[in-house]
C-alpha cells in the first residue's frame, strides 16, 4: 500500500480565531480589499509608503545592506541604497496585490501577466516532461505559481512554515487551491520525486540558506556561499529539466513579469560543485538582470565556510540594532 502524501493540510483550524489573531485577520481583510483597488492607484500607495517602511525596518534593511555590499561591491553605498529601496517598493507593490490572487477572476488576473520564453515550457510539455523551475527569491514568486497552474502546468512546491499561523494558512491554502501541491520542507525530497515521477513540475528555491550540514560552499557574487546542492540530484534521477525562471513585478507597466530561459543542457555532470556552481551563476546573471526585484533582506549569505560559533554572518549586527545602536560598531 503506498504511502500517503504528506501534503500541506489546508483544514481550518479553531485556534486561529484566538484574539492574538484578530490583527492578523484585520490585515487580510485589508489586502482582500485592495484587490479592487485600482492597479496604478494601489501602485502610488505602495510607492508612497516604501521611503517609510525602509527608514523603520532597521534590522531588514542592515541584513540587505550587507547582502548587497557582498553581491555589488563596485557600487556606492548610495547605489546600494537605490536598489534596496526599489526591493522595499516592489515588494509593497506585490504585497498590496496579494488579494487579487484570492477575489479576483483567473480572467483579470491572466491580464495581468508578460512572458517571455514560454516556449520552453511548451516543448517540456510536448515530450511529455515535467520541469524543475530553478526561481530565485523574488518578490512575485507566488503570481508565477499561479500563472504556471492556470497555464495547465501541475505543479508542486515546498515551503518552510511561516511563524503566524493564520498567514501561513492563508498563503498555503491559496496555494493549493490553485493547482499546486504544497509540502513542509520537514517531510524531505522524497515526496517531491513521487510528485515529480507523477507528472508535477516543481518550484526550486537555489538560495536559501539550509545551513553548513546540508550544503557545499559554492561562489555567489564572488563569495562562498552554503548552497544546497539538491538540484542535479534532482535532474538526475527524476529526468526532468532544470529551467531558469525569474519572476519581477514591471513597475512601468504595474504587471507581473515571467522571464522563462532555456533549460540547462547537459545537465548534470558528473561533478557536483561544477553543477552547483552552474546554478548559482545562472541566478547571479538574473539578480544582476533585475536586482530590485530581490529579497534582498533574507539571510542568504548567514553560513559561513570559516564560522566556528553559532552566529551567522548577520547576528552580530543585529543585536546591536536591538539594542538601539548602530549595527557597525564604529557607528558608520
């Protein structure tokens, strides 16, 4: 008898109706609302509280920083400061238009999308392939899964639990109701391969950060980096292509933007790291591409090849900040 499928329970839960929720419920509603907001109105507002939102989220903004003097070393702090600032706005953006994912129609939203390289993902389907979608952390990542399930791709994903249960019961279930089988990163890859042999294509998330056990040291923008170094394996045992996918929200235009590259051809090798590197050069060219689009406040770089305490690369920084001070300690 098989095993059952540890997929993601989307059953509603009695506790999340506790009082410590209601704020969390009070902001759903909220972006529920702005699903009917209009686009380039819903865009101003976004745009007019990101210089907020940056000047208060200390912590956030330290941890990008320092993200983006590793990654762009040749740009000014000021420069580096542009680009977190767009992430911060093109984030608020994506955020404001979460809604439209849950209240409004496949029809509006399928508008609200441009892609380019679609015919890859045509020519997988026509040898009757599912694909391995290799997608970095940008903020419209959730409007890409959407896309790719209305588009008639079957998909499946893995997801670490957020730490407010009622959002993370909202995003998730939106999640799935759309098409897409959703697993806690806890239960192992095992269950993605039986999704895989089944059919399903899968979202690959290369930058996270799994910690030294998990991972090799590969080069990221110049620097090592703890990479897992689960895609060949991936590939190679479910014979699935690895196809590069970068997901941006168009400011200009207020849609969410698909760039779909070629898959890796001869892939993998017989070399771990080389496969390893591959993927994370692919990813540096898109963040270089379109470096706004980043979250650019995530803990990519924490593990270091040479750390010998539990504290990662940003900890230190960060309990200055909780202190009140300034995350350098001197004071730059």
């Amino acid at each position: 008898m098989p095993a059952p499928d540890p997929v993601f329970s989307s059953s509603f839960e009695a506790r999340f109706l506790h009082p410590r929720y209601w704020l969390s419920w009070l902001a759903l509603a909220a972006l529920m609302l702005l699903a009917f907001v209009p686009v380039r109105l819903r865009d101003k507002l976004a745009a007019a509280l990101a210089p907020l939102v940056f000047r208060l989220s200390k912590k956030q903004v330290y941890i990008a920083r320092t993200n983006l003097a590793i990654c762009f070393p040749h740009l000014s702090p000021a420069e580096r400061d542009a680009i977190a600032l767009t992430s911060v706005r093109v984030g608020l953006k994506s955020l404001l238009g979460f809604g439209e994912f849950t209240m409004r129609s496949p029809r509006y939203l399928m508008r609200r999308f441009q892609v380019s390289g679609w015919e890859h993902i045509e020519a997988e389907q026509a040898a009757g392939r599912p694909v391995i979608l290799v997608v970095p952390h940008t903020w419209p990542v959730d409007a890409a899964g959407y896309y790719f399930t209305q588009r008639g791709v079957p998909m499946c994903t893995m997801m670490k639990r957020a730490r407010n249960p009622v959002f993370d019961w909202h995003l998730n279930r939106a999640r799935a109701r759309n098409g897409c089988r959703v697993y806690e990163r806890s239960v192992g890859i095992k269950a993605v391969l039986r999704t895989l042999h089944r059919g399903r294509s899968f979202f690959y998330l290369p930058d996270q950060d799994h910690g030294r056990d998990k991972s090799l040291f590969a080069p990221f923008f110049g620097h090592s980096k703890a990479t897992l170094p689960a895609l060949s394996r991936l590939v190679a045992v479910s014979r699935a292509k690895a196809v590069p996918l970068l997901a941006c929200y168009d400011e200009a235009n207020h849609c969410y933007r698909l760039e779909v590259e070629a898959p890796f051809d001869d892939y993998p090798s017989q070399d771990m790291m080389a496969d390893t590197c591959r993927m994370n050069d692919m990813v540096q060219q898109q963040l270089t591409r379109h470096p706004g689009q980043y979250m650019w406040f995530l803990k990519i770089f924490n593990t270091r090849e040479d750390q010998l305490g539990p504290d990662g690369l940003y900890e230190a920084g960060i309990k200055r900040i909780r202190k009140g001070l300034s995350p350098h300690p001197d004071g730059v």
